[in-house]
C-alpha cells in the first residue's frame, strides 16, 4: 500500500526566502572560515524559530561545520578535535536513522545501508560510543564524507521543492501502516477472547449455582462439581481478574432477593441492623464455600480483596445501594476475620475448632497487603468502616501505634457519622464535627424552642427585659443574616469607632490597692535604708500623679 499524496504539502521555513536560503547553503560549504560562521548564526536564527521542529540534516550539517570552523581556528588540542567530531558524527547516525526505527529495534548498519551511508562511518561511531577514540585525520575524513552525503541527499534536493526528509520513504509509511493495521488486529483478537472467557465464566458460575441448589434437594444429578470446580480453577489460573469481575456481579457473591429467601437468610432489614459489622449468614456462606476453597491462593485472595474495596468506595454515597454495599463488606470482614491472628480460641476443644474452621473461607493465615487495604478502607467510607478498619488494624504484621490507630479511629467516626441517621430514626446526641451537623442541631434547637413557647411574644418580652440596661437589644426583624460578615448588624457602618460602646464605667488608679514593696539592701551600698516615714513623695504627690490616669 502507498501513501495518498493528492496534493503537495505545504510548509512552514524559518528562512525569509529562497535568497537567503540559497545564501546560507553556499556559505556552509565554503572553504572560507568567516563565511561558514556567517552560515551558522543563520542556522542558529532558523533554530530559533523552529523551536523543536527544525530538520534533523540542518542541524548535522551545521554541526558538522562547526567542527571544521573550530578545527581550522587551531584554538583546540587534536583530543578536544576527536571528541568534537565524534560527538558530530554520532548525532548524525542516530538522527537520521532514528526514523527507520520500528517497534522492534534494528541494526543501525542495516539502516545506513537503506539510506546509502557507508558502513565505515557506522564503525566509526561505533568506535566513538563504545570502544577506543579514532584517530583525528580518520574523524575528518568522516565529517567530509558526511557533509557531501548531506548536500546530495538533502540540500541539494530542496532547490525544487520544500524541506522534506527522503530518507522518510514510501517503505517506510507502507511499514507503519502495516503495523498499525497488525496492532489494531491484535486488539480485535484479544478483545474477543476476553468476551468469550467472560461468556464462559458466567456460564459455569451459573452451573455451579445450579448445582448448590440442587444439593439442597439431594444429591446433584446431572452436574459433577468436582468437574465444575477445576474448570474454574482453570479459569481463575487464566483469567483471574476477569473471574473476579464476574463473581462481584448481581446474582452470585451479592445476592438477589429470590436467591437470599431459597437460602432462608434474612432481609434488607437484617442488613440494616448489622450495617456496623457485616457478617454473612451462615447459609449464603457455605453456599459459596466449595468455590472458594477450590479457588484459594494468596495471589486470588490479594485480588479479590482490591477488587472488593474497588467495587465498595463507588458504593459509599449512593443510598439505593444499601444491600450491594453490605454485602460487598461483609465478604471483606469474612475474609480479613479468616486471617486473623486472635488468641481468643486458644482453649477450645478439637471438636469446636473443627466445627469453628468449617466456615471459613481459607485456614492458614496468609501475608496480606496491609498498606494498601488501609489506604482503600479509608477511601471508601460507609457504614461498616469503623469494623473494617477495627479489623485490619488488629491483624497488622506490624501494628501502628495505639495514638495512630486511636486518631484513625476517630477519623473514621467524624467521617461515617452520617451513615446511621436514616436507617435510626431516634434523635441521638452527637458531637458536632461539621457545618452540616451544626445545622441540623440548630434545627432541633429551635423545634424544642417552639415546643417549650419560648418563641411565642411572652418569650420574646421576656428576653427583651433580659436585655435591658445592655448595649445590646433584640431583633425582631426577619433579616437573611447570611448577607452579612460576622460582626456586623445591619444598618452599621463601617466606621471603626461605631464599634465603641456608649456607657462604660470608670476607675481612677487612686482607688487601687497600691501593695508597697519590701525595702532592698544594694549591697555595698553606702545609702541607709529607707522607712515608710522616709519616702520621696508625699502623699499629695502620689494624689496628683494617680489622678491623670483613667481605667476604662
């Protein structure tokens, strides 16, 4: 396939016109050092202007030159020479042939040859990147050869037409669109596959429901588990988080109201009342258990996890979905309690221990990711958090301190608080944490004040009384306080001195109590010690000077 070239592309230069282009091509080239450094300060300009996108042949080529302006100059040692040209040739080979490259690296000497660079020059940089420095007359032969390869093959080409690469081929775009094509294949490919193991995870998921139902009738008759279960095994091993994704749907590890009364497990309303710590009911629990004995494994355990507090935090604000969230928690709290290392058993019976393990999602306590199930408890916040976070922080191979965990806790509440007041209709006394809980006692506050008559017009002249004699007085005008900042009543200006109250009360300095402190010897002071009959002033002088200070 070739590319459609219906009509020629336009470009944007950096040189004013053909002129000066024509101009800076002849200087590069020349053999005069003052002309080719008057080239390169326009190359420089253009680069300028191009920004990132100057061509990639301009700027070797005004490397390559600048190397022989500085190696004709004599200022530099052979050694400061070889880097330098090095460093030209290098950038050279990698600029050209970077756009050959594919998805899948490929010899640079292969490309060269494409581009009908001569191998040499390849070795050369080669020998620049990788191995010992080429000698100097070696480096200047290879900045010729590749100064005339760029005029032939670049500048040479743009006096008909504008600046493009032709090292950029028709091959090449055949190339890319091929591996488009291919890619875009791939995708098609593997999105099927996953359609059709997502068909047959619901279909054997759907075989093993059927089968569990049955078993509560007798034995099942036309359905082996054993053969369900390593089928989905299988599957778990292949496609485990796709297995997952399907587990957490409606109709299997969150049930549906038929499902929930065939099983004889309670209702919305049961969920409700255990929302602070969620628990499955013991029927639904074994229902599930020969699937997910057959199918545990860390690595599943971890994923089911992830996936479960994924599912939970889109859950935490929507109230319609109450019963998806209590399930979706209790399956966490089930698994978390499996792990846990409590010593609260320690002296049970064989018997009760046997009895304790039957109903448990796996035996052996596992290492889980305990940071990450932190983090994603507490970005899903709901009702069952506080247990939740209650049971991780216990079961921590490396508890955070009791101040941590106190602190989290609270936390916790301040932001679950608001989980239990519709499923509690009794008015309960809570701390105030936030602007919307203020509110709401705000409101209590003035029902009970309407219920006790403190709003009726007894009140009202009551508290009108109350104030009297006070720089203060009660509004009895419906204003939308809202519209003013805190200190300011309506009608107040904003005079600073309006803030100053009217009536106040005063008192001189001569009317307090005055303690006189107990003389001091200076030692070595030749001055005697002075008595209370020996003061400096007397007591009008003390009078008149008290009397220029006021109190407020």
């Amino acid at each position: 396939m070739k590319k459609k070239s219906a009509e020629k592309k336009r470009h944007v230069v950096a040189w004013a016109n053909k002129a000066e282009w024509d101009q800076v091509l002849e200087y590069l080239y020349s053999k005069d050092s003052a002309l080719q450094r008057f080239a390169l300060q326009r190359v420089s300009a253009w680069r300028g202007r191009y920004a990132n996108s100057s061509p990639v042949a301009v700027d070797c080529t005004a490397d390559l030159v600048r190397c022989q302006v500085l190696d004709r100059s004599g200022q530099l040692d052979a050694e400061d020479l070889v880097l330098l040209y090095g460093a030209g040739l290098v950038r050279f080979v990698n600029l050209i042939t970077e756009r050959q490259q594919g998805r899948t690296a490929r010899p640079l000497r292969r490309l060269a040859g494409n581009l009908d660079i001569p191998e040499w020059v390849v070795n050369l940089r080669h020998d620049v990147t990788h191995r010992k420095l080429p000698t100097l007359p070696w480096c200047r032969k290879g900045c010729k050869v590749v100064l005339e390869w760029l005029q032939q093959k670049y500048w040479s080409r743009q006096l008909g037409g504008g600046p493009h690469e032709d090292w950029d081929s028709e091959s090449d775009g055949e190339e890319e669109e091929e591996e488009n094509l291919k890619r875009h294949g791939d995708e098609l490919l593997a999105r099927q596959k996953e359609m059709e193991a997502y068909r047959t995870a619901r279909e054997l998921l759907i075989s093993f429901e059927k089968a569990q139902f049955q078993a509560l009738d007798g034995p099942p008759e036309d359905q082996d588990p054993s053969r369900l279960l390593g089928e989905l095994k299988l599957l778990a091993l292949q496609s485990g988080e796709l297995l997952v994704d399907v587990l957490l749907e409606d109709g299997f590890l969150v049930p549906t109201a038929e499902q929930l009364h065939t099983l004889g497990c309670g209702g919305a309303s049961d969920q409700r009342d255990a929302a602070a710590e969620p628990r499955l009911a013991p029927a639904f629990l074994r229902f599930w258990l020969p699937l997910l004995k057959s199918l545990f494994s860390a690595s599943f355990i971890h994923l089911l996890l992830e996936k479960l507090f994924v599912e939970l935090k889109p859950l935490s604000g929507e109230p319609g979905a109450r019963s998806r969230a209590f399930y979706v928690a209790a399956w966490i709290s089930e698994i978390i309690v499996c792990n846990s290392n409590t010593f609260e058993f320690h002296f049970e019976t064989k018997g009760q221990r046997k009895a304790r393990m039957k109903d448990r999602v796996f035996v052996n306590r596992i290492q889980l990711r305990w940071q990450q199930l932190l983090s994603a408890c507490l970005e899903a916040p709901c009702a069952s958090t506080p247990r939740l976070l209650q049971l991780i922080l216990d079961d921590m191979e490396h508890p955070l301190p009791l101040d941590t965990r106190h602190k989290l806790l609270q936390l916790c509440s301040i932001y679950t608080q608001g989980a239990h007041r519709e499923s509690d209709p009794r008015p309960r006394q809570r701390p105030i944490y936030t602007l919307e809980s203020l509110h709401d006692e705000l409101r209590h506050a003035r029902r009970a004040e309407a219920e006790r008559g403190e709003a009726s017009p007894d009140g009202q002249a009551e508290k009108v009384k109350g104030l009297r004699g006070s720089a203060w007085q009660l509004c009895a005008d419906k204003v939308s306080w809202k519209n003013y900042p805190l200190g300011k009543v309506p009608g107040q200006s904003d005079d600073p001195s309006r803030l100053m109250v009217e009536r106040y009360s005063t008192m001189t300095v001569v009317d307090q109590p005055v303690e006189l402190e107990a003389p001091h010897h200076v030692p070595g002071g030749s001055a005697p010690l002075r008595t209370a009959d020996g003061l400096l002033w007397n007591h009008s002088d003390v009078n008149k000077m008290k009397s220029g200070l006021t109190l407020f």
